[in-house]
C-alpha cells in the first residue's frame, strides 16, 4: 500500500491531489510496488543455495547492529574496489540512525539471470535478499526492502561484489536514505525525522509540524494507533523517486509527500514512512505544509483500518477531511474546482471512482476526485456526526469486498443510491 499526497491547481498551497491508496490497485502506480511487495516472495530457491551464504549475511546483519566497521567490510569483496568504497560510505551514513533491528534474509540465488561463473574469479551467484530494520521507539514491526546481490566465492568465503548487477534485468536494489549520504536525524516529540543534506533547520521544521500533526489526527481519529510518525527528507526530487525505486522521478515533480507502508487490519504489518518531495514541499505556505503532513499523519494513522474494500474517494477524502477540519475555511476556498463546476452548472454525478485518482489525469480531474471525497467525508460529519464517520471508515475497510455499500445502510440508515443523492446535493449547497 502506498499513499501520495500531490500538489495541484493554481492554489498549490492550498490545494492538493492525493493517491494511490492501495497497492493492490497495482495498475494505478506499479513502479512504487517493490519496496512495499519486498516481504511477498517465497523462499525456494533458498532452500538450494550454496552453503555459507546466509551465514556471511548473518555476520554482515551483526556488524550493523554491533556498529562494527571492520566486521561489515570483511562481506565486501576487496577485489570490488568502487562498491567497497561506496559501502564504507554506506556504514559510515548510518552513525546517527537509532536501528532497534537489522537482519538479511537470503530469498533465492539466480534471482536475475547473472550468468554463474567458476573459474579465475571465482564462483558467482545472484542472490534476492530481504533487508529488514526497525527504528528505536518507532517501528513495531520492521521495514522489508529487497536487494540483489552478486555473490562471489572467493577461496571458500562468499562475499558481495554488487548490488547493482540485477538493474539490466529490471531487479533493482531498493535504495535507503543511507544509500544517499549521512543520515541526520531531528527528534520531536510525536516525530522521527531522518534527512540527507538538507540542514538542522528544515529536518526542525519537519518534526514541528509533524508534531502538531499528530495530535490533530488523534482528534479526528477514533481508532487506536501509535502516534508517532517517521519522516525521511531526501536532498532532491531524484532522490526521493530513488527511495520509491521509480525510475522516472518526474512523475512527483508535484508530489510534497507519500506515504509508505502496508494495508490491513495485522498490527504487525510493515512500518510506515513520509518521505517528502523537498522541491514541491518548499513551494507551500506553513498553511500549506501543516495540511499535508496532517493529511500524510492520518494515513499513518488509519492504515491498520484501510485495506482493498476502502474506496479512494473514502481514504483520501478522510486524510483531507482530518488535515481541513477546524480550519475555518469556507468550502469553496477548499474546492475550487468543483465550486467552478458548480457555478457552471455541471456539478458531479457521482462519486469518484478509483480510475479518477489515476496520475494520468489532468490536475483538474484530480482536484474533482479529490474536493469530491472530502466533501463526502464532511458530509458524513455534518450529518451523522464525527464518530459516525470513524465508525464508517472502519467498517469499510474491514467489511471486505462491496462492503461501502453495507457499511452505508449500516451505519448511516442509507442506500449507496442514497448516499450519492444527499452528497450531490450537499455538494451545491456548499459550494453554490
């Protein structure tokens, strides 16, 4: 699952777009799918893979958590002079961050059709490994990345000579924040910011309002969850895409922030991450950065309650109505774009569909779907009550399949007819 908070209209600070909800809807965004899909692979290639490889892996896990340089180097192969070079680096970047776990999982070898080799180089295998980690005093479950590795025997020890050999196949390294250089970390009080190259004060600015993000949602929020967020700051758009392992960064040249991690009712589930688009994110007034990152905070909080029964319309919509609520703002201020449909007679018919959230729709159709989810929440609201509306969120998502539908009759004694009926209406009237 991923969510994406996207910056559009001639407003942008006051105006956003925001998708995908789910990663189950894979045709909507697959090139964010491997770092969050990293966990789902099975392990039978492992079963038949040369004895000692998992063992130099364990000892490499060891030397992370242990701080040990010397120990983490002895996995690298010394023959690879510019890789070696570039993990001393990578351990180096690590000093700051407050790591509760780090373990490597050997997947399967021949992961992405490295040709093997026996001979003056030694034996050579490719290899699919799970990285996982958990922060200190944030994460309760670890985050799961893949990485591809070439292996080579050298004199009866297996060591890594790249991690880049699988990018001509399409199998790409997930890249982690400590990849891109030294990893500064700002604490808050609610907030865990880690961030390359982009100073004390913006990593400060982050926690501040990821702080007063926090407590906003527990207050629109009824459900249970842990209340504190993990932001990552990368220097540049590039490097932000590099953490999503996109291969074409400008598809966020808009986005200020995406959500990371994994739907479902499993507490367990994977731990999430905001990682900011530092480029679009600057562009916004303090009104706007406060409402995204209070919009990305909800989506942390609520990802437990969201799976592949919550429509878009109610997921988005939510965040926006969490990040909004108590702002004071007229509704036509918050939905320009369908006050203008509004004004020229040709308010929604329906309520936006999943399609409507796709990228590849212009930043007018986005704004629609996204003012049309937000009004919907509101409406819920206003009508029914805020607990009402929690209640609604969570019986969708853990309902299963066309429960919206049921979780309407259920708890707000109406058909989804109905329902769209009252939202078309509240819509004019608000925005009229």
């Amino acid at each position: 699952m991923l969510t994406i908070s996207r910056v559009a209209g001639q407003q942008a600070q006051h105006r956003f777009a925001r998708g995908i909800r789910t990663a189950l809807r894979a045709a909507l965004a697959p090139a964010l799918l491997f770092p969050l899909l990293a966990g789902c692979g099975d392990r039978a290639g492992a079963q038949d893979a040369p004895p000692g490889l998992q063992r130099m892996l364990d000892r490499r896990a060891a030397a992370v958590r242990d701080r040990d340089a010397g120990a983490f180097l002895a996995s690298v192969d010394p023959h690879a002079s510019g890789y070696r070079t570039r993990q001393r680096a990578v351990f180096a970047n690590l000093a700051q961050v407050p790591l509760a776990a780090w373990s490597y999982e050997l997947v399967k070898t021949d992961a992405f059709g490295l040709p093997a080799v026996v001979g003056a180089q030694g034996r050579r295998v490719a290899a699919e490994v799970r990285l996982r980690y958990r922060l200190t005093g944030y994460d309760t479950a670890p985050v799961t990345s893949v990485q591809y590795l070439t292996l080579t025997d050298r004199g009866g020890r297996w060591l890594i000579t790249s991690d880049s050999d699988g990018a001509g196949s399409g199998r790409r390294s997930t890249r982690q924040l400590w990849d891109q250089g030294p990893v500064q970390v700002v604490r808050g009080r609610h907030s865990l910011v880690l961030g390359v190259g982009r100073g004390t004060a913006a990593l400060r600015e982050l926690a501040d309002r990821t702080d007063e993000a926090v407590p906003a949602v527990g207050r629109a929020w009824p459900g249970k969850w842990a209340g504190r967020v993990v932001v990552e700051a990368p220097q540049s758009l590039d490097r932000m895409a590099e953490l999503l392992n996109a291969t074409d960064p400008s598809g966020y040249r808009g986005i200020a922030a995406v959500t990371t991690g994994e739907t479902g009712s499993a507490p367990a589930a994977p731990a999430d991450r905001v990682v900011v688009n530092p480029e679009a994110y600057g562009e916004l007034s303090a009104t706007g950065r406060q409402i995204v990152l209070t919009h990305e905070a909800t989506h942390v909080a609520t990802r437990t309650t969201t799976t592949s029964a919550t429509p878009l319309w109610l997921s988005e919509g939510f965040a926006d109505w969490a990040a909004y609520r108590g702002g004071g703002r007229p509704a036509a201020a918050t939905a320009p774009e369908l006050a203008h449909a509004v004004a020229k007679g040709t308010p929604p018919s329906r309520l936006p569909a999943d399609d409507d959230f796709r990228f590849s729709r212009s930043a007018r159709e986005l704004a629609r779907a996204y003012e049309g989810g937000w009004l919907a929440c509101r409406m819920v609201a206003d009508t029914w009550g805020e607990k009402k509306l929690g209640a609604f969120y969570r019986a969708v998502g853990l309902g299963g399949e066309e429960s919206a539908g049921r979780a309407m009759q259920d708890h707000l004694g109406v058909s989804p007819a109905e329902f769209t009926r009252r939202w078309r209406s509240y819509v004019t009237e608000q925005l009229g």
